[in-house]
C-alpha cells in the first residue's frame, strides 16, 4: 500500500481484531455516553477509539474486524456439553444458543455493524465458528506480519515468530495492552507458544466452561510439557507403567483420559476455514462518508469518527 501523502510503500500488515472481546471491554471500560435520543453508545464509541489507537501506532494495511456467527458451536459442545453453558440464557435447537449479553449493550451492536459497514472496514465470521476460528484462519499464511488484538489467552497458541504473527493482549486494556511473542509465553507460563493449546487445555478455563485436568495447574501442566513434549506424550507416560511419571500426575492424568479425548478439539482454533480473503485492506478513506455523518449525527459520534476518518487518512 502506498502513502497519498509521501508516495511511498507502507509494508504490508495485517490486524486481526477479536472484536466482541472489544467492544465487551468499551461497554464495561468506558463509561455511559448517551446518543441525541438517550441510546447508550459507549460500546460504540469505544470500539472506533480502539481502532483509531490501534490503527495510529502500528499502521496495518490490512485489517478484520472479525466476527462470532456463533459464540457456541454445536460441534464444540457435542464434544463438551458444558462449553460456554454458563453464559447460555436461551437454548436455540435450530441456531446458535443466546450469550448472556447486557440489554445496552446488545442494543449497540447493530449500530457497530453500520458503523464499521459505512467506513468500507472489513467484517467476516463463518457460520458455525467463533471469531477465534476466522482468526486463526486469516492468521494462518497470511504471507505478511499479523498483529491479533484480543483480552483471550486461547489465541496464544497462534503466536509464532517464524511467521511473524504475534498477539496483542488487551486484558489490561487497550491503552496497556502487551505483545506477545514467543519469548513472552515461556517467560509468563512456562511452556512454548506451540505448546499453549495443550498447556490450556490441561490447565482448563472456568470462563469457558471447561473443567481441566483436576488437579492440574499451570505449574504442573509446564512441567508435564517440559518432561513430555505435548499431550500425546503426556497420555502415553500415564498409560506406560515402565514412565518415569510421578504417581500423583499420572493418577491425574489417567482420571482425565476420556476429558482428554475431546477437549483438545474444543481448545484448539481452527485454522482452515474457507474464508474470502479478497477484501482484507483498510480503506483509507470512509467508503460511504455521506452515510458515516449521518451515523454520527444519529448516534452522537461525531468525534470518534472525525478521529478514525483522520487515522485511516494517516
């Protein structure tokens, strides 16, 4: 992509937003902020914010907002019943379940969707997958350095520096927000970024409902890994009477065989989606400007969308 202001080639990056991780974080961060007609849109005003931050300091020439078409799919849940069950208010036999989602909240959405429709920024979820599986996918031979935005330790288990794809962790906020490299998950957990999926799945994640290896924390989990290689090694030292495994972890271990059967499937983001990567470039100027001073207009946005409008030109 080439600057209208120097002429010269900015070098290709892709940004990969986990966008319902997002703007949760805008509803809950920011505080109220009421349209002309008392609507609460600050989830909305967050998110433009986010991009404008986010989009000024590492200027990606690609960039998805990517989607959950469904939060809880069914195939995760065939294989653990109590994935996301937790945060489950309607069960939907023909669709996807309803997430728990506050009324203001779930109220702003729909103008999220205008909002990013009317700058030309790119949206896409797949039916059937979680926004971590588009991620995944588009992270996956993108063929240029890929930033992940995102407060969710699950995608930890795509950060690779040969294929310079790296995470930037937003759990403290977008403004204190960390990258993680390859260096930063074995200084944090112990274990090698390719190693991650295993390392979670063994020590499991209340706030996606899935159970664990009992008994298996985080240290012990390293430790396995680093005594093991992966889970498979892991199943096999439990299973071999002739292991060196200590009898406390294999009694663990062998408790979990049949959790350990399935979980990996659940925890692992799928990588091969077949996703239209046709339309990944930031605009750099609004597609529809007329419709984005409309929307601010209607929603009181005016100035985070003067602030994006003057980012992406940037």
């Amino acid at each position: 992509m080439t600057s209208p202001q120097t002429g010269s080639a900015r070098p290709d990056r892709l940004m990969l937003l986990d966008t319902a991780s997002m703007y949760f974080r805008a509803f809950f961060g920011v505080p109220e902020i009421s349209a002309p007609d008392g609507t609460n849109v600050n989830a909305v005003r967050g998110l433009m914010d986010f991009i404008s931050r986010l989009v000024d300091e590492y200027r990606p020439t690609h960039l998805v907002c990517c989607w959950d078409d469904d939060w809880r799919p069914q195939w995760r849940v065939d294989l653990v019943p109590t994935y996301k069950s937790h945060r489950v208010v309607e069960e939907v036999p023909a669709g996807p379940d309803v997430e728990e989602v506050p009324d203001p909240l779930e109220l702003q959405v729909p103008i999220i969707r205008e909002v990013l429709d009317a700058f030309g920024i790119t949206v896409i979820g797949a039916a059937g997958y979680e926004a971590d599986d588009v991620i995944g996918t588009l992270a996956t031979g993108a063929g240029m350095p890929v930033d992940i935005v995102t407060g969710d330790r699950d995608l930890f288990q795509l950060v690779d520096d040969a294929a310079q794809v790296r995470v930037l962790y937003i759990a403290r906020g977008v403004g204190r927000h960390e990258r993680v490299d390859e260096a930063w998950v074995r200084e944090k957990y112990g274990v090698e970024a390719g190693q991650y999926a295993d390392f979670a799945t063994m020590r499991g994640d209340t706030s996606d409902g899935l159970p664990g290896v009992a008994g298996v924390g985080e240290k012990t989990a390293a430790s396995l890994l680093a005594a093991h290689g992966d889970l498979a090694g892991i199943i096999a030292a439990a299973t071999d009477d002739g292991s060196e495994m200590a009898p406390g972890p294999r009694r663990k271990i062998l408790a979990a065989l049949d959790y350990l059967e399935v979980a990996p499937t659940v925890v692992a983001v799928a990588r091969e989606i077949d996703l239209d990567r046709t339309a990944l470039e930031l605009p750099r100027t609004p597609r529809e400007p007329d419709r984005v001073v409309a929307l601010a207009e209607q929603w009181g946005l005016e100035s985070p969308a003067e602030r994006l409008t003057t980012t992406l030109v940037g």
